[in-house]
C-alpha cells in the first residue's frame, strides 16, 4: 500500500531546522516532504533550499507560508521568541504543529493562546522529548508526583549570551559553579537557548512553578548533562543524559534534533508506535 506523503514546513532555518529538513528529503523519513520555509533571515532560506531535493518555497512572511497550498504539518524549531511569535498563526489555520521551542508554553498567557487556537481549528500541538527521555514515565505518574527536580550542566561558553549568565560573561570559572537554582517558570526566562528541557519536563509532569531546576557552568563537562529526580506515591526515578552537544550549535544537544526527526518520524509513519 502506498504511504499518504505529508507536507511539512520548516519554521526556522537554523542548524536545528536544517537538520529536520534535511532527514525529511531522504530515507530516514519517507513519509515527509518538506514543501515550505520560513526565515526572517532569507539568506538561510535559500541556503536551506539549496540542499534539498523537494526544493520547497521559501517564506519571511508567516501568513504566507501558513497558507502554502497542502501543507499539514509545521516543525518550528527556531526559538522560543519565534515560537511565541508565530505558533497561534499556525494553529489557527488547523495545521498540525511540532513545537521544539517548548519553553513558550511555560507562559500562561502563550499557554492559553496555543490551546484555544488548537481547539478552535482542530490543529494539534506535539512537543518531542528533547534532549532527555523519561518523558512517558513523567507523563504517567503525573497525577502522583510530589517533586521534580532538574540539574542541567553544561560548558560555561554553551551559556554565553543568557540573561542568567550576565554576571558571569568574560569570568573564568574553573570548577562546577552553579549559576541558576529555582523554579522551572524562571530557568526557562533566564535561559531560553538551554532549557527547553526543564519546559518539556515541567509540562508533563507538576508544572513550571513547583518543577526545581539548577543549572551548574563545568569546565570539565563531558556534554550537556540532565539529570532528573522524581518521587511520589508510586515510588521514585532517576534518570540521567550525558549528551553531546550538537555539532553546529553547542546551546543545544544533538539528541533534541534526533528527537525531532524521531517525533517527525512517528506523525508521518503509519506503523506501530513503541511506549506512550
């Protein structure tokens, strides 16, 4: 049986969406086509189209590339102002939507706007794992959970430009430091390049306010380091990723672009899909 082809469009044409788009034009997702961009920066558009074999449009105007004839799905992996920006206008029009930047839901107000433009329109928000797993455990214990705690480490330069490394930018720090302890709702304010991860895992599991999240600056980190602790009721985890940062962008980790085309992947494949 031949399989429906869904149409996708890129929002963001960093390394993060060159990676998406660039799984989607070959086998690794052989459901997807990617047929639309979108990029204040035109240069990355055409830099971006130039690799691809669908050669998709490309689009700095968001209702524009909203309105792309077909397109059904939206992978934003641009950043969390962008998300912010442009995620209503997507979900407004029923298109299906993959948010990477999940650190915009933490907003309440943003939060509010995503969820009644999805179920005015029938569109969907899905938001991958990211750079940690143990997502689906959160996700099903979440009504018994009593604490939720994230420690992030990372390299001091993959903090640079942060507002919550200001008082740290051009110091040496040649130990663990901690740089950030608090609720999830301002780790994701002061560091909106480096926590998605404690948005997604807030968002699954007892909410940004009552998730803890420490970020530590190691010159000696191995990678961008999560581990995550949770209890309640139903007992305790612990889970912990040791990941290597992504090759064009050390803010992120290379397992959040896997984890995107992984989520891609699964919309677009009609077989069995493994865990919730």
């Amino acid at each position: 049986m031949t399989q429906d082809i869904v149409n996708v469009g890129i929002l963001g044409c960093g390394a993060m969406g060159r990676e998406l788009a660039l799984a989607a034009d070959s086998d690794r997702i052989p459901g997807a086509r990617v047929t639309a961009l979108f990029d204040i920066d035109e240069n990355a558009i055409a830099a971006l189209s130039a690799d691809l074999s669908s050669s998709p449009d490309g689009y700095s105007d968001i209702d524009a590339f909203v309105a792309h004839p077909g397109v059904s799905l939206v992978v934003e992996c641009a950043s969390q102002a962008a998300a912010k920006a442009h995620a209503a206008t997507v979900l407004k029009t029923g298109i299906a939507l993959i948010l990477m930047s999940s650190s915009a839901m933490t907003d309440p107000d943003v939060y509010a706007e995503l969820m009644e433009a999805a179920n005015s329109s029938g569109g969907k928000v899905i938001v991958p794992s990211g750079a940690i797993g143990g997502i689906d455990a959160i996700r099903a214990v979440e009504h018994l959970l009593e604490s939720v705690t994230l420690t992030t480490t990372k390299l001091p330069r993959a903090l640079t430009g942060a507002p919550g490394f200001a008082e740290w930018e051009g110091k040496e720090i040649t130990e663990p430091t901690v740089i950030f302890d608090g609720p999830a709702s301002d780790a994701v304010r002061l560091f909106p390049a480096n926590v998605n991860v404690a948005a997604t895992l807030s968002l699954a599991g007892i909410g940004p306010t009552e998730t803890r999240v420490t970020v530590v600056a190691d010159p000696d980190a191995p990678g961008n380091v999560h581990q995550i602790d949770a209890s309640g009721s139903f007992g305790k985890f612990k889970f912990e990723f040791v990941n290597s940062p992504h090759p064009n962008n050390p803010k992120t980790s290379y397992l959040a672009a896997l984890a995107a085309i992984e989520s891609l992947r699964t919309y677009c494949d009609r077989g069995p899909r493994i865990g919730t």
